[in-house]
C-alpha cells in the first residue's frame, strides 16, 4: 500500500543500483526532500545501500528490483550471463514499473553502470513510444574513446547518450561530445553534482571528528578497474609502482582486487612492504576526510581522480584512458596507464618539498550543481 501511494504522487522517479550512483545522487535527493517535490526512489539491488542511505540521510528505497547484494558487488566487475540476464530483466521490470506511475514527469538515473544502461532503455521511447515523461542521464558526456578503458562503463554512457531525452552534462567538454552525436537532444551543462556530494560528505566527517590516518605525508590508494585487475602483467606492474611509495601508502582495498591480488601471488608482497598499509574500503564521508588531507593519490576510478582535482590532491591515475580528460591540463594529474619508470618520476615530482599546485578553476562547478539540476526539473 505505501508503494501505491508513492507511485500516485510522484512525479519524479530515481532508479539507482550501485554505492557510487547514491554518493553523487543523494544531494539531488536531500534537495528535492528540501523542496518538498514527490519522488520515488527504486533500487535494482547491484550493491547494498542501506548503510549508505542511513549516513546521507535518505530515504530507503521503496522499490526494490532485485534481491540486494551483501558483498561489495553482485557481479564482481564480471560481464557474463549472469549479467547479462540481469541486465536484460531489468530492462523490463523497469519499464513495468514506471507504468504505474500517473503524474511521472522526470525518470533519472545517474553515471556508467549496469543499472544506468537498464534504466535508459527500460525508460526510453524505445519500449513506450507513447510516454509522456522525459528520462533523463545525470553526468552524460563523459567519454574516454576507447570501449575497453574503461570497460564496460563506456558503453554503458553511450547507451544512455542514445535512449535519453535529456543529458546533463558535468562540463563543458561532456557537452560538446554530446553535441557532436546528439545535435537535437536537449544537452544541458550543469556541473557534477560530486562536487555537492563532496563537500557534504566532508563536512560530516567534520561535524563527526573523524580522525586522519596520519599527521605526516601520506598516500591514498585505491585499485578496482577490470581492466587492471584482470590482467597478471598490469596488476603486477601497479604492486610495483606502490613499492616505489616513500612514505605511509593507505591502500583501501576491494575484495575483488585482494582476490586478484591473491591469486597472482601479489598479496604476500604487498603486506611485506612496510610502508604500504592495508585498509578496507572506506565508508564515503571518512575517506573524503581522508582525501583532503593526502599528500598523494594513487588511483583507477574516475571518482578519486574528480575528489583530487576539486581538493588540488597530486593524483596519478594507472589507466591507459579517461572519460574525465578535464584534470589533465592541470600541473597535478597525470594519466601514466601502468608505466613503471613514470610512475616514479611523478611520484618523486609530487612528493618533493617544491612541488606546488598551480592555480586551476573546477571544470565541475561551485556548489550547487544538486539545487541547479532541481530548478530545471520544476519548471
């Protein structure tokens, strides 16, 4: 009966699947609570939530798609029939769903999962040509140009791109790949609404007086992209890139990485290095806290290298491409893929005593971006 209730009122519905779609979303989600706009909010069950809900202070999903997964992820970055199916069924149920919504005006999903992909299909005027509510794709554009880095997220956007009548688009280079395809789609720039999502979390961690890992210089590092962890050669190589790590090096680590780890014989050889300290992944506000404070960050998803260009953290980013080239002009992020020798020529760089940041303006906005995205949808 309470979902019945929602589906009569809302007008606006949010379709999320994975952690780091809800860290860049709940803004958007406190400021249409602020607002007091009706919005439904269905979860396809890819990661656990709950705790996340919780810490933001959202509601919990009213519907709920698939049964939720208790480890980090239900796929574990595979791409398999198991996947596939789900993807597929998703597709479907969504577009279900969505039928039982009269005043619907605005369907929003968020970046370049699994659940993205679904919600732009099953949503789309594809499977109801007759709709009369707009989907819409928050943070489109992002391209990196290459379908295997990263893998499968890049396919993932230019799904949405296609089945989406409206894109709003985190900079102005998001929106000219747009453009490029999409001449007649309403493409709008916005910003990222990380921005927001980061400083909220940041302050949280504040108002909690979460503690920093150390006083002294220190490393953050995170690893978790298929591309890198399936492969023995390229796993290899970033082990060897994080021996080259001077001082105290946090590595917040991914199940699906430490069994990689594990099974390339690579684990035992990190756990040797005394400087490399071996965390668990981090619950969001924490390891903001944490970011803003490193000396250094070590990285392969396009999250930390986002939260190192917006707190003007030295970032190195073990990846051939990126969907986010906009940190690149800066003096302070470098994309080496899984080069060794320029691994440490940049970390010397970044680390020595005369490195300083050069002045650079966020391609991804003030704070903000969560009210602007609102605004649009209300008028």
């Amino acid at each position: 009966m309470k979902n019945n209730l929602k589906m009569k009122d809302s007008k606006i519905v949010i379709i999320i699947g994975t952690r780091a779609e809800l860290i860049k979303s709940f803004p958007i989600m406190l400021e249409l609570q602020k607002q007091k706009i009706p919005y439904c909010f269905i979860h396809t069950g890819q990661h656990n939530l709950q705790d996340l809900c919780k810490r933001f202070k959202v509601k919990k999903p009213e519907i709920v798609l698939s049964h939720e997964s208790k480890e980090e992820s239900k796929f574990w970055s595979k791409i398999n029939k198991k996947s596939i199916f789900w993807n597929i069924d998703m597709i479907f149920k969504i577009k279900k769903i969505l039928k039982k919504f009269p005043k619907l005006k605005y369907v929003l999903y968020h970046g370049d999962t699994m659940t993205t992909a679904s919600a732009s299909i099953g949503s789309s005027r594809l499977l109801s040509p007759f709709k009369k509510y707009k989907n819409a794709h928050l943070e489109a554009g992002l391209r990196s140009w290459n379908y295997k880095e990263p893998f499968p997220e890049e396919i993932s956007r230019i799904i949405a791109g296609r089945f989406s009548d409206i894109l709003f688009a985190v900079s102005e280079t998001s929106k000219n790949n747009l453009k490029k395809y999409w001449k007649k789609k309403r493409v709008i720039n916005v910003g990222n609404s990380v921005v927001d999502s980061i400083y909220l979390s940041y302050n949280l961690a504040k108002k909690n007086k979460t503690k920093i890992f150390s006083n002294k210089k220190f490393a953050l590092v995170s690893i978790h992209r298929h591309e890198n962890i399936i492969n023995k050669k390229r796993l290899s190589a970033i082990v060897e890139i994080l021996q080259n790590i001077k001082i105290p090096t946090y590595f917040a680590l991914h199940q699906s990485t430490k069994r990689q780890l594990i099974k390339f014989a690579l684990y035992k050889k990190l756990r040797k290095n005394k400087n490399i300290i071996i965390i668990p992944t981090q619950e969001y506000s924490r390891f903001i806290y944490q970011i803003k404070h490193a000396s250094l960050i070590i990285c392969d998803g396009g999250s930390m290298q986002e939260e190192s260009l917006i707190f003007h953290i030295p970032c190195i980013l073990l990846r051939k491409a990126t969907e986010r080239p906009e940190g690149l002009n800066s003096n302070f992020q470098s994309l080496i893929g899984v080069d060794i020798e320029k691994a440490k020529r940049k970390i010397k760089e970044y680390l020595h005593r005369d490195f300083k940041i050069e002045k650079f303006k966020n391609p991804y906005g003030e704070p903000g971006v969560s009210k602007k995205i609102v605004q649009i949808l209300s008028e």
